[in-house]
C-alpha cells in the first residue's frame, strides 16, 4: 500500500523537529560558565544554531552532532567566585561578598556589645578570628546582618518574644515550653526585676561562635544617695512612718573603665570622679503609738471572688523560691482581707511593690502585694471580707495579679492551705 505525505505536513515535521534540536544546542550551551561561553564566542553559538536549520540535508537525524572542542572543554570549567569568609579557630563560619562585608561583620559584633557613647579601648576574642580571601564555586553569600546575627547567637533567626503589657516572666515561660531559671539564663542581659514592655528576650541559650573581651570608658553622671534621719512621735502607730522634710540627691561626674565579655559587665573601675552637688538629708517621723491587738476567727475567706494561680508557693523564682501565691484578675479587682484583723503595714516597699499586711493575731499575718490602689492605713481594725486594695501590678510584676502571702511567726506558709 502506498502511504502519500504532503509537502505542508514534511515541512511541518521539519519546523518541530528543528525546534527541538535548536532547544537542545541551547540546552546544552546553558550549562556552561560564563568563562566558556566567551571562549566559544558568539559566533560560534550562531553557527551551532543556524547549522540546525539543514538537519534535512542529507544528514542522519538520530546522529546527535558532536560538540565544537572549545564547548567541551568549557563544559568541564565552572565559574569561581572571590569571595570572603570569616574563620573561627580554623572553621570557616560565614562567606561574605567582599572584604568590606566581613570587616563590617566585625564591627558590627563589637557594637553589639558596645555600651553607648562609650570609647572602645581594647578588644579581644578567646577565639583565633580570620578573614580569609577564597574562591569558590557558587559560594553561599551571606549578608552582614545574618552574619552577624549567626555568629552572635549561633543561628540566622534567634527565637525572642517582646514583652507585653499583661505579661509576667512566668507566664513567657510556660507558654514557651520554658522553665523560669532557663528563661533567665538566656537573657543574662536582662533584669527580671525590672522587666519592661518591649524588652526583647531570647527563647533559647545563645550559643555564640565567638567570646568577645571588650574594654571600654565611659562618662557618665551618676546620682548619690542621700541619707535618712528619724523622729518618733506618739500621733502615729508603731510601723507607721511619714516624710518631714524630703530628701535630695547628689550628683557626681564619673569617668568609669568597664570590661565586658559578650555584653556582660565583668569589672568596673572609676579612674576620675567629681562631686557636683551634695546629698540632703530625709527627715522621716515615726509612730511609737501601740497597735490594737486582734485575734483572727482562725477560718479564711478568699481575697477574690476568682482565683487563677499564674505562679504556685515555692516555684523558682530566678533563684529564689516563691513566698506566696500569684492570683490573676485583671486591674482594679477587689481584693479582701482574709479574715478579721489589724493593719500593720500599707505603703511601697521593692519588689512587693504597693502591699497590705495585716495581723490576725496567734503569729499569722498575711500579705497582700503588688496593688493599684489601698483603701486602709494603719492602725485601722479590719473585718473578714472588708476590700482593703485593688489589683495592680506594681513592683516587680508585669502583668495584674495579687501576690498573697501567709505568715506564721515570721515563715512562709502555702496560702492554698488555708483558704
């Protein structure tokens, strides 16, 4: 049987088998260098192109046309690049596009480091650091910033949470899998005793590349803290105490030498020092008056309404274990007094922050800290369920929570044993 093909379906067939032999040279040309495509020449590439269009010329199709020598022998060469890596005790850490890069990696880890408006005296690694000139093969560029972030906290992402209003360092670290302890740890930086909104902490223990011994000087002006004189009067109860006269604080001028590893003060040395004003005494009188003397029912009411416990009786506390109980509520909740008694204490004192105490006699007193508001002075007799305070979080908290204390001559009891 006779097949017959017409001329429009054979040159047909041409254009498509032309075009893939075309997309197959320039296949080809596509994995050589930069370097072996200029030895070639673009003359070259044409001639390889054009030579596809007489595949019908008497030529075999399935023979697959060899090559031209200068393409294969830049088929075997690969593009290197110049580049520049730093090295840590002999391993190569980060790869950056030029020198320039890498010195700025450098300084940009010591300014880490650098307290603000000080002056770098010294600066000094553990490690043996190097910046060395390679070239390489598709080398894996990092940018400064990475660089540096990488070689300071061991990754290109560190894991942090900014603080937040409502927030306590507990809390942070429950929610992120964390203990207390360990999340201090990984903030050595930071104060747990004043944390902040918006302080930025890290999630995990940095493991930098490198250990930096930065010595530097600073001036600074520093305050002098003024001293405190008493007087006793009868109008006031014992405990009870009010300013007379305020005091003031000095100034002084200090030029200070600090040495820090990784940001961590390790000394500090004044080498000038110059008083600018001096301190003024406070004038403080005190109550010798005696208290009322009550005995509680012995049976505790709750202080709220709500408890939720954000932070049990003796859980680590950066190192110390925890006197009361945390009960969260949100800002101005009532909080009540336990049971009857008389007020001994109400005022600000550190990291309890604005606290009640009250004693109910037989050694048990109970505490009550960190309060926006208090509504009792001391002296005053006070019954199971009176409001005495409103929740806040004063002194060392970050978010609203009552921290409820129970005493008993003096020692820490667990508050959930008796309410």
């Amino acid at each position: 049987m006779k097949i017959t093909v017409s001329k429009d379906k054979i040159l047909d067939l041409k254009d498509k088998v032309l075009t893939k032999i075309i997309d197959f040279r320039i296949e080809k040309l596509s994995r050589l260098g930069n370097k072996a495509l200029a030895g070639i020449g673009i003359g070259i590439l044409g001639v390889v192109i054009v030579c596809s269009a007489v595949v019908f010329s008497g030529v075999d199709d399935t023979a697959e046309e060899p090559l031209p020598s200068a393409m294969v022998a830049g088929a075997a060469e690969e593009e290197t690049i110049q580049c520049y890596s730093i090295h840590i005790n002999g391993n190569r850490i980060v790869t950056l596009a030029n020198e320039e890069d890498a010195k700025a990696v450098l300084d940009n880890i010591v300014a880490h480091y650098q307290t603000e408006g000080s002056e770098v005296i010294d600066v000094s690694y553990d490690e043996t650091v190097e910046i060395i000139e390679t070239e390489e093969i598709n080398p894996d560029i990092m940018t400064v910033s990475d660089a540096v972030s990488l070689i300071i906290t061991g990754t290109k992402e560190p894991k942090t949470y900014v603080v937040e209003e409502g927030d306590c360092l507990w809390d942070i670290a429950i929610i992120n899998g964390m203990n207390v302890d360990d999340l201090i740890a990984a903030n050595p930086q930071a104060d747990p005793d004043h944390l902040k909104i918006g302080t930025v902490l890290n999630l995990f223990e940095l493991k930098p590349y490198v250990h930096l011994k930065l010595v530097e000087q600073i001036d600074t002006t520093e305050k002098i803290e003024y001293g405190i004189k008493y007087e006793d009067t009868d109008t006031l109860y014992k405990g009870e105490a009010k300013v007379k006269i305020a005091g003031e604080y000095g100034q002084r001028q200090v030029k200070k030498e600090i040495v820090k590893e990784n940001g961590i003060i390790i000394s500090t040395q004044e080498l000038e020092t110059k008083v600018i004003s001096e301190p003024k005494d406070q004038v403080m009188v005190r109550g010798t008056k005696p208290l009322s003397t009550l005995v509680g029912t012995g049976s505790f009411v709750k202080p709220m309404s709500h408890l939720e416990i954000s932070s049990s009786f003796g859980a680590s506390r950066g190192g110390r274990r925890h006197t009361g109980v945390d009960l969260r509520n949100p800002k101005g909740t009532p909080i009540k007094v336990v049971d009857d008694g008389v007020v001994t204490f109400v005022g600000y004192r550190g990291t309890y922050g604005n606290m009640v105490i009250v004693s109910h006699g037989n050694g048990i007193e109970t505490r009550y800290a960190h309060c926006d508001t208090m509504s009792v002075s001391i002296g005053d007799v006070v019954k199971k369920g009176d409001q005495i305070a409103t929740v806040g979080n004063t002194g060392r908290a970050t978010g609203y929570h009552l921290h409820f204390e129970v005493r008993k001559n003096g020692v820490p009891q667990n508050p959930m044993n008796y309410l």
